[in-house]
C-alpha cells in the first residue's frame, strides 16, 4: 500500500469513525459521553439557580452567604461560582496531575526550568478557585518518584523553584487558612527543602479552610509499599495482630490519610496523557478522571470549570458490591 | 457498495497498517451491571481477536465476568486462561488469546495478603522473639507476593472502560501506573470504529514515564 493511499485511508477512517461514534446525551445528567474520554466537552447542562436567586453575589470581601434554604455556605472570594456549575455537586476532593510544563517551554524554545515557573500561576487560580467554590481538598502531583531520573540540573532548580515558592506564598496561604502537607519520599529531598516543608506544615496544621496537599517525591507503589511497612511496625509493636491485617489496615497507612477525605473524587490531568503514572494508585479506584489536552501552563478558569461540570454531569459510580 | 460496507473495508486498511505489537496487553473494565452481557462481552474478544490482541484481562468489580468465564471459554475456542499459559503472556506465540479474569478481590485485597504473607515469612525467619524486619519489604518484594497469592498478570498498556463511569472501578492498584485510560462509553452502545480508534491513537503515542 502506497504512502498515500494510506495516509487517505486514515483521513478516510477518522471521517468514519466520527459518523460512527454514537450521539451524546444532551441531558444535564448524562449517563455516558459516549466518546473517547479525552475529547472531553461536556454536555451543555441547564443553568442551575436557587430559588432564583444568583449562587453568588461577586463581593469581593469574605462574607459568608447563606442561601434561603440554609444550605452550607460557599464563602465569597470574588470570583463567583459559573452559573452551570452546582455549589452541592462540587467534588470534595479534587486531584491534579500538572503535566506538560516541559513541552510548554519546548515549544517556546524555553529551558525546561521557564516551563516549571510557569507551572505555578496555574496552580495559584486552581487554589484560588477551590477556595472561592467550596472544594476542600486539593491534592496535586508536583514531582514524581520517576522524576528524580532527570537530569540533575532540572531536578535541582525544581526543588530550589520549590523552596522558594513556598517560602514566598506563607503569607497568603495564612491569610487564606489553607493547610499544606506534603506526600512523598520527602528524606531524598534537599535538607533546607525538608526544613522548609517542616515548617510549612506546622504553621499551617490548624488552617481548615483548604487542604492543599503536594505530592514531591511521591509515587502510588511507594505509598502502597510505606503503608506495608507501617503496618509490618505495627505488628511487631503489638498494636495489631498478623491475622488482622485486611485492606482496610493498609488503607489506613497510606499518606493521604492526612485528610478526613483521602479518596479524590475527580482526578484532572492536563497535556492530554491518559495515565495516572503512578499517581495515589491506591485511592483512585472510584475516582472520575478527566483528562484535558492543554497543557498545564495553559490551563484556565474555563478548563477548570469544563472538568467540574463534566464532573457534575456524571452518575458516580462507588463500586458497592451487590 | 454503501457507506458501511465503504467503512468496514477502510477499518480492515487501518487495522492491517497498526502497530498491534506495540499493544502487548489490554485490559478491558467493565461496569457489573453491563457485565452481564455475555454475548457482547464475547462479540468485543471476537473483535479484539480479528485486530490482533491476543493478552486481554476482564475486570469488572463484582466477579460477574468471573461466572461467564465457562460460557466465554466455550465460543472463544482459540482462547486459553493466563493460568493455563506458563510463559510471559507478552511474549508468547500469538496463535491463540490468552484471557485473565479479574474482580475485586484481586485488587486491594490482594495487596493486603501479599503483605500478609511477606510478614509471615519474615516472622519464620526471625522466630526467637517474633522480630520482624519491616525494612526488608521493598517493591520488588511486593511484586514477587503478589504473583505467589495468584495475581500473575502484568501491568496493562492500555485499559479501556465501558460503562457510564469514567474511573477503573477498583482495577488493581499495583498494575496501572502507565497504563493508558480510554473511556468507551457503554457496552449498549459499543462500535467496533470507536474500539479501533481507542487502539490507532494509543499506538501513535509517544510514551514518557516521567523521565
């Protein structure tokens, strides 16, 4: 087969497959979208109001609102919930991998270390958004076991970009009570970086208003593996016996038992890979997954808000056994 | 000729020019309550069968593919169970499927007993005093328990979901790092394009593990 006639084949299948793809649901709780997950434009769903009355009023000032039927507040933060979007069918726990800062930077000639400093306006708006909208944790996937393969230099500046961050943000993350803990190998991280993470988390242990929780040096088989490890001490110190241990043992060993919500209920992940790479293995079993082809410094409000609705248009599924 | 018979002649070009060496095993998620449907469960290996897959693992949360394990066995004669295969799935001959049936229990539950028994042979090891050595416990060493207690297949490169959710539904944990997830929508409504689809694209992807 020539190159050609080949190359018409595809364009030929791609028309075909297009018309063959059953049509999507337009109803606002659609069972299925009925297509391949990542081309990922929800249904348009129906304006949702209470009682006629605007979710949010856009007051820039935190003023708690209680809606007429007394239904949990969502605190003004000046930035009002869209109109298509649920304050009650908000994911509690939302999960991010923040992936294609490197190709971000490749593709505007940039050294990689430019793509990882555009990394964090990105992630800024997405706090700042699960704040404003009532999304109480916030679990997002900064550095990977695998990563530390990398080139040393990369590696380097990443946690050095890290420190420094952290260090620049302590302010408006007291100011905006937000709770970080961070997952992961954290004793293969630079000591000033573990001192940082340290005092980070003890300074904001009591903020309740957000859990953002980072995952450096963090992979699910390392998790799953550390959760063994608790466990294996637990029996030797008494605490359990060998015949108790069940999954329910390890579950409570993992990192993300640091929240009351360890289980994510949308898992976003940019750059338009459809993988978790290694990411909360464990905790994604019933986790809705929304995969979105920009690229993490790309990523906006409007992205942000197409993975929540998406979310709020499905039937969630928890897998109870029959 | 119509335009069925038009596209069900391109899909045979677009199969015969994939790299189905590239897809050395597929797992296939589907929701217990589609499961059910044993007769499309059959006609989606039979179409998995014509495009060259040959290492399929069957998940669905309840076991319910687990029951229809004999009745699937009984159409799909060129098909064995990955218990019957002794060498690596991904490498054997591809003159017939190998299928792997999977549930729950296989997941989490597994990992719990893998642990289970890397204790107990720790314990038999150390037995003045029961000292366990928890440091021993690595991945490597999970890996090895977890084939001992009858989780033997690999990890998926390609998982795809049918069903109205677009999660795993409890696929087992220790298996999916890289593997790439494709939601297909329902089994009600399966097309043979889409499922060639979901395969075309995931062999044209460049894969990075994070590196």
């Amino acid at each position: 087969m020539t190159f050609l006639s080949c190359r018409f084949a595809i364009f030929c299948f791609k028309v075909a497959s297009r018309r063959a793809a059953p049509s999507r649901s337009s109803s606002k709780r659609s069972s299925s979208s009925l297509s391949i997950s990542w081309l990922s434009s929800p249904s348009r769903g129906t304006s949702v109001r209470k009682d006629d009355a605007p979710v949010s009023t856009g007051i820039t000032a935190s003023v708690p609102y209680v809606s007429r039927k007394g239904v949990s507040p969502v605190v003004e933060c000046g930035v009002p919930m869209p109109a298509e979007l649920r304050e009650e069918l908000m994911p509690k726990h939302v999960a991010v991998i923040m992936d294609g800062n490197r190709r971000w930077a490749k593709m505007r000639g940039l050294p990689p270390s430019e793509g990882h400093v555009a990394l964090v306006p990105p992630l800024r708006m997405v706090v700042k958004l699960c704040l404003c909208w009532g999304i109480k944790v916030l679990t997002v996937f900064a550095f990977s076991t695998e990563n530390l393969l990398r080139p040393k230099l990369e590696v380097d500046f990443l946690f050095s970009h890290f420190e420094r961050t952290a260090n620049s943000e302590i302010e408006a993350i007291m100011r905006e009570r937000i709770k970080i803990t961070v997952i992961g190998d954290t004793s293969k991280l630079p000591k000033s970086l573990q001192k940082t993470i340290t005092i980070i988390e003890e300074k904001t242990k009591d903020n309740s208003r957000l859990h953002l929780i980072m995952a450096i040096n963090y992979g699910g088989k390392y998790d799953i593996v550390q959760a063994c490890k608790s466990v294996a001490k637990k029996v030797q110190d008494g605490i359990i016996h060998l015949e108790d241990i069940n999954e329910n043992i390890v579950e409570k060993e993992l990192k993300t038992n640091c929240t009351e919500l360890p289980y994510p209920d949308l898992l976003i992940r940019t750059s338009g890979e459809l993988r978790v790479s290694n990411f909360l293995l464990w905790q994604l079993a019933y986790t809705e997954f929304f995969f979105h082809k920009k690229l993490w410094p790309d990523f906006g409000k409007d992205e942000f808000v197409e993975a929540l609705k998406s979310f709020q248009q499905r039937q969630r599924r928890y897998g109870f056994l029959s | 000729m119509d335009f069925r018979d038009g596209a069900h002649n391109l899909y045979h070009i677009i199969v015969a020019s994939l790299h189905i060496g590239k897809l050395r095993y597929l797992a296939v998620v589907i929701e217990s309550e589609e499961a059910h449907q044993t007769s499309k469960v059959i006609k989606l290996l039979q179409w998995l069968d014509s495009v060259g897959v040959k290492n399929v693992c069957l998940y669905d949360m309840n076991g319910v593919l687990k029951k229809s394990k004999d009745t699937i066995f009984q159409i799909m004669k060129n098909a064995k169970s990955i218990e019957e295969v002794n060498e690596d799935v991904t490498h054997h001959a591809p003159d017939h499927m190998t299928l792997e049936f999977v549930s729950y229990v296989d997941g989490k539950e597994a990992v719990a007993k893998a642990a289970n028994l890397i204790f107990v042979e720790n314990f038999k090891r150390h037995d003045i005093g029961g000292e366990l050595d928890h440091q021993i416990l690595l991945e490597s060493h999970l890996n090895q328990a977890l084939q001992i207690v009858g989780c033997k297949g690999p990890e998926p490169d390609l998982l795809l979901v049918y069903g109205p959710v677009r999660s795993h539904l409890g696929f087992p944990p220790w298996r999916i790092r890289y593997t790439e997830i494709v939601h297909m929508g329902s089994l009600n409504f399966m097309r043979y394009g889409s499922l060639i689809k979901a395969i075309y694209n995931f062999t044209k992807v460049r894969h990075n593990y994070g590196t």
